[in-house]
C-alpha cells in the first residue's frame, strides 16, 4: 500500500434500493467520494461472486473509517421500523448493525457515522435513531465539490475555519478608588 492509500479516508455507503434516479443519484455520489480521495465501499462495486451479505456488510461497516447513511423516505421507514418485513431487507440489515454500534459503544461510533442529505432529499429523511435534528448531517445540494465540501472537510478531518492564533494576556493594572 502506498502512502496515498494509507492516508485515503474509507467511506461505506449504506442507502436504500428505492427508484432509479436514486440508485443512480447514489451511484454518481460514491463516485465523486472516489473522484476526491475517499475510498468508497458502495454494494454495487462488489464482485459477481455470491456471498453472504450480512457478513459482508458487518465486516465492510466495521472496517470503514466512516459510514454514510444517505437519507431517503424509504431509508427512515426501514430505520424506524416502519418497513415491511419483506422490503429493503439489505437495509433492514445495516440499519441493526449500525444501531448496534451505535448502542453498543456511541462514543467510537456517533463521529463516524455521518448522514448524507443528496440532491432532492431532505434532512427529515434522516432516522431518528442518527438524530437529524441534534447531531451533524451532511447536505450535499449538488454532486460538485462546492456541493460535497462540509462533507469533504468532514471525512478528510480539514476544518473550514481555525482560531486564531492565541494572543498575549494584557497586563491590567488594578483600579484605585
């Protein structure tokens, strides 16, 4: 491995298998990650060998320096539990790992799992359980840098802004009355 690779982020993508355009949207997404440094695991890139996939995505989640949810209607409704049994079950089945995690040890887990807000999503898309509303998610409104940028820094740990330099303590003289 070479130091390029080395200092290369890892990034799994975990999304539902809901209409064209969104698959398409996701595909498109992991391949701008890719484009900018980020290796990205996506289901779709993996071999045409069979597998089992749940340990596939136990050993891929685990192994990824991040996992991006990206919200989706369908992708809430898995996560909250209010999915048929029978539909989206390789969702179903990173949505129990990822709570798992995230139960299990939230300190390690909470900063690496980072949910994705694509074009034409919104943030209420976003399971409960990864707190839309409390915690950090990431809208990308347009598949470009400019767009994937908050995103970006974040992966890459390049905050946008930094303190200043600390200055000099003043020396105050006391008050007389």
């Amino acid at each position: 491995m070479n130091a390029e690779e080395t200092l290369s982020p890892t990034a799994f993508i975990s999304y539902v298998h809901g209409s064209a355009r969104h698959k398409q949207l996701v595909l498109d997404f992991a391949r701008l990650l890719q484009d900018h440094g980020v290796s990205t695991t996506l289901d779709r890139w993996t071999t045409g060998r069979r597998k089992d996939w749940y340990q596939w995505i136990v050993a891929e989640m685990t192994r990824a320096d991040f996992i991006l949810p990206i919200a989706s209607k369908p992708y809430k409704a898995v996560f909250d539990g209010f999915a048929a049994g029978d539909k989206h079950r390789g969702t179903q089945a990173e949505a129990a790992v990822l709570r798992e995690l995230l139960y299990s040890d939230r300190p390690r887990w909470l900063p690496k799992i980072l949910p994705v807000v694509l074009p034409g999503r919104s943030a209420s898309e976003i399971p409960l359980v990864l707190q839309p509303n409390t915690v950090d998610h990431y809208p990308v409104p347009e598949l470009t840098s400019a767009g994937a940028e908050d995103l970006l820094r974040a992966l890459t740990g390049q905050p946008k802004h930094m303190p200043p330099s600390l200055g000099t303590l003043p020396v105050l003289p006391p008050l007389t009355s």
